[in-house]
C-alpha cells in the first residue's frame, strides 16, 4: 500500500529525515517506535505531502506520491490523524465530521459512513451539536479518527493516538483502531506507548536520528532486548 525509499527529507538546514525505508502492506498494522524528536512525525508529514522529500521515493498503491501536495495525497486515499488531534474546536462535531467528507458528493454513501463511524463511536452520535473543543480529550482523539474515516482512506496514518489519555480511554482508542483495520484499512500508527503499539501491530520500525535502525515482527520486537530496556523498561 505504502512504500518509502531511501527518503531524505529537512526542515531548513535540520535533517528529519535520513535515507529512510519502510512499508505498510495490504491489511497490515505497522506501528513506528521511537525517542521524541527521532523523525516519526516527520516521516508521517512526508508520506502526507506536508513535508517535502528531497530525495528517494514515496509510493501509495504503486503511483509515486513524493512531489504531490497534501490535498492531492488525500484524494488518493491516504489520510492521516495529527498529533495533537487538531479538530476544528469552534465547529460542532457534526461539522467537523462534515469537514472530513469535503471531497466526496456520494450523499448515501456518505450517510453509511456517518453511521459507521457513530456505531465505532457512539458518544459523537451524543455529541454531534456540540462544539469540539467543548469535548474531553478522549472525545477529541475518536472525533479526529472519525473525522479522517469520514473521508473513505484506503489506509490511515496516526500520530500520536493515546497521548495525554486516561488508560481507559487508550483502550478504547486502540480497541477501534483494530476494528478499522478488520475491516480492510492498513495502519501506521506512530506512537509513544510501544507496548500497546507493538500488541496491536503486525510489524514495526524503530527509529532514532532520523534512520530506521530496527524492524520486524511485532511479536520478535517485544521480545528484543534493546527494545525492551529503552522503549519498554524492562531490564
């Protein structure tokens, strides 16, 4: 589905990015790993269009993707959650959710997705006249997730989806996450909990420095003594 190669990528004169090389597969969860300030963000935004790769090639369902604009990049299918969640906090949740199909005219197709992603999460069904930035945490995360789901991707990108949220609520977030993906969305999901990550994934990455410095099975990965002692704190 999703394939970089040999990517370079900087902000100015800092290098984000350093001849990195991953893929996401067909019905995959890949998870990507790594100290703050590694390139994890960073390889999202060039995958996405937000940052531009001076170098290598980014590939979405075989067609180069690298050069192409942020909007362009959603029109072909891949969309990403942000950090930090950025809904539109003076826009009710309908509105927002709206704001995710912008660039679909399939009214009752639309209305289907609506209610598919009221049935993943069913308080925005609740919430749907109130203003987002009116919600909880939690509440932001699943309306950033349903937001980007409301515009049909053929895989998702996540940053970030449990930060600052209650255990609770990261399991519900993480819960969803495998519902989506049993229904045929890929995943890459970036994220600090490496735990929970590398549970629910298929693969992962780990990063440091802007490289990619280890790979492989989810399930080999928790069990990797490095991986363990930095990412996971266990000696």
């Amino acid at each position: 589905m999703l394939e970089l190669k040999n990517v370079h990528a900087a902000y100015g004169k800092i290098r984000a990015l350093q001849g990195v090389s991953l893929r996401v597969d067909a019905g995959e969860i890949v998870c990507l790993i790594g100290a703050n300030g590694a390139g994890k963000t960073s390889l999202l935004n060039a995958a996405s269009g937000l940052l531009a790769a001076d170098e290598g090639e980014i590939l979405f369902e075989g067609r180069r993707m690298d050069g192409l604009p942020a909007h362009r990049v959603v029109e072909r299918g891949l969309a990403q959650v942000p950090e930090g969640r950025r809904i539109f906090p003076r826009m009710t949740v309908m509105e927002n959710l709206d704001m995710g199909a912008y660039l679909r005219d399939d009214g009752a197709e639309t209305r289907r997705d609506l209610e598919k992603v009221f049935d993943l999460f069913p308080i925005l069904r609740d919430r749907r006249g109130q203003s987002g930035g009116t919600l909880s945490g939690g509440e932001q995360q699943m309306l950033a997730i349903a937001r980007a789901l409301m515009g049909r991707p053929r895989m998702l990108m996540l940053d970030e989806p449990s930060m600052g949220l209650a255990p609770i609520l990261v399991q519900r977030i993480f819960d969803a996450l495998r519902r989506i993906n049993a229904e045929g969305v890929p995943l890459l999901l970036v994220e600090q909990n490496a735990r929970q990550a590398l549970a629910v994934a298929h693969r992962g990455y780990v990063m440091e420095t802007g490289r990619i410095v280890l790979e492989g099975a989810a399930g080999d990965l928790l069990k990797n003594d490095e991986v363990r002692r930095v990412y996971l704190g266990v000696e």
